[in-house]
C-alpha cells in the first residue's frame, strides 16, 4: 500500500516520524496537495485538524472503492480516526500508529463490535469484492450473528443474489464479453485468446469474465469460459446502465448501454479500460483493470 503522510509545516517533525514508521512519503500541505495525493497513493495520513483534511478531501470524492483512505492524526499526535476508508486500509494503519503512542479511534460498526466484515475477509484472503453494494447489508448481518463462507472451486459460475458478497483473488484485469446468440465454445476460447495475446496479458492475470445476465441461457459462453479454466459472472442490467463507457453500442436494442465495455469496467478494480471493445467474428471482448 502507498501511503502519503500530509503535515502542515508547523508539525514536520511528527509527519515526518509517522512517515518513517508506516514506510510513507512525508508531502507539505498546500492547497493542491490532497488532489495529487488523491491520484497517486491509496492511503492518506493527514497530520492536521479534521476539518481541514476532511473541507480538503470532499470535493475529490468518487467512491469508497476508489477513494483512498483518509486517516486524521491529532495534531497533539494522541489520536488517528479514519475519516474515509475504515475497511478499506484505515483502520488497520490507525492501528499499526498505536506503536508510537498514538491512539486509534475506529467507529465502523464491525470493528467496534468486535465482529468481521466483508472487506476485512477479502483482504486476508488476498481477494476483492466483486458485487461491492453487497457488502452493505452482509456487513449488516455480521452484527447480529456469523455469515456462512463458501469457496466454489473454479471453473465455475456464480449467480449471487443483492445479499451476498462474491469475493475473487486479487487479479489485475476483469475481461467483458458480448456474443451474438447460438455462439459456440470454441468462438468464445478464439477470442479470448486472441484478445489477451495482442494486449500481451496472461490469463492467470484475468480476475473473471463478465457478460450480461441475458446471456444465461446461451451455453456456449458458459463452456468456453469454462474451457479455458475461468470464472463467469453475469451482471443484472442496472449495473451495466449506470457504467459509463466510450464507445457506442447496438445493445440500445435489448435495453442496455452496452455489454463488453460496461462489464469489464463495472467490475474492475481500477475501474478504467485498457482494451476497448473489438469484435472477434460473433465475439466482441474489451478488457478493464
């Protein structure tokens, strides 16, 4: 994890310390900093008031998968609170400061209650969430008692409904596939091949491939993901609509914004696309990190 230490002059002395004990760049505040910090590093420990971290963050918030986290140290360094970001590297580097005397206040419920949480697992499992707005209400279930864990061995195929939180390991890349109907295994494992050989990426690096849930009954995409040892994750419509994507689409025709594009953004961690749609006979696939 890169970790930026933001302290304003007047307490150089304790960022530079914290700097040197989580392995962080000490940056000076100016009023530009927290944009590049925002770019560049996936944790942020800003050695100021909370107002001035939080009136300096709000204005480039995305989302808590994308955001770093924010963590406030007192500037009397008694106290780190994760403003932003608890369970996604906050809490466990407010904690790790404790070792220079400096106290962690964790307010995530799951924490505070001594109870796991879904970002918690995926982490010490070297995985990510896939269908991330599940974790609203798995989480929620943690507080009242233990959730059940299942592993599916791949390949496979998943089909989670809103209340259930898929977990994959840690891979650079999601793969989005579109196909014209009756499409068989064979086109499916072409292109894919295809694909990864001009983009020169290996698919021990593909985190999963994803289509439209409207592609459930066409077998053929199925047992080619299978063929080539994938996991296949069909996502409901509402999600491909609300990804925004460049490139336009005849999928209009069956209500969506696209198909390729969408899904291997919508899933991919970095949520950007490195490979935009092209077409591989009936086969069209783009590529997402």
């Amino acid at each position: 994890m890169k970790i930026a230490v933001i302290t304003l002059p007047r307490f150089r002395t304790a960022g530079e310390e914290i700097a040197e004990a989580v392995g962080g760049d000490l940056l000076m505040y100016d009023d530009t900093i927290f944009e590049r910090a925002f770019a560049e590093y996936n944790a942020i420990i800003a050695v100021m008031s909370a107002g001035i971290a939080v009136r300096s963050s709000a204005p480039l918030l995305r989302d808590k998968w994308h955001d770093p986290a924010v963590i406030v140290v007192s500037p009397d360094c008694r106290y780190a609170i994760p403003v932003l970001g608890g369970h996604h590297g906050g809490n466990e580097i407010a904690t790790r400061l404790s070792e220079l005397g400096i106290t962690p206040v964790i307010t995530t419920a799951t924490e505070v209650h001594g109870r796991p949480s879904v970002e918690g697992i995926a982490d010490k499992a070297g995985c990510r969430v896939i269908n991330r707005p599940s974790t609203r209400r798995v989480n929620a279930a943690f507080l009242d008692g233990d959730v059940p864990l299942y592993e599916i061995p791949e390949p496979g195929i998943v089909i989670a409904g809103p209340g259930v939180s898929v977990l994959i390991q840690k891979r650079p890349y999601m793969v989005g596939i579109g196909a014209r109907r009756g499409i068989t295994a064979a086109e499916v494992v072409d292109a894919v091949r295809s694909a990864l050989s001009t983009e020169k990426i290996r698919q021990e690096e593909i985190g999963a491939y994803v289509t439209t849930e409207k592609k459930r009954g066409d077998p053929g995409l199925a047992e080619g993901i299978a063929e080539i040892g994938g996991v296949l994750i069909y996502l409901d419509d509402e999600t491909i609509n609300r990804t925004e994507t460049p490139s336009p689409s005849r999928a209009g025709l069956i209500g969506l914004s696209g198909v390729a594009e969408p899904c291997a953004v919508a899933l991919a961690e970095m949520g950007r696309l490195v490979m935009k749609k092209k077409t591989y006979g009936r086969v069209t696939i783009a590529i997402g990190r």
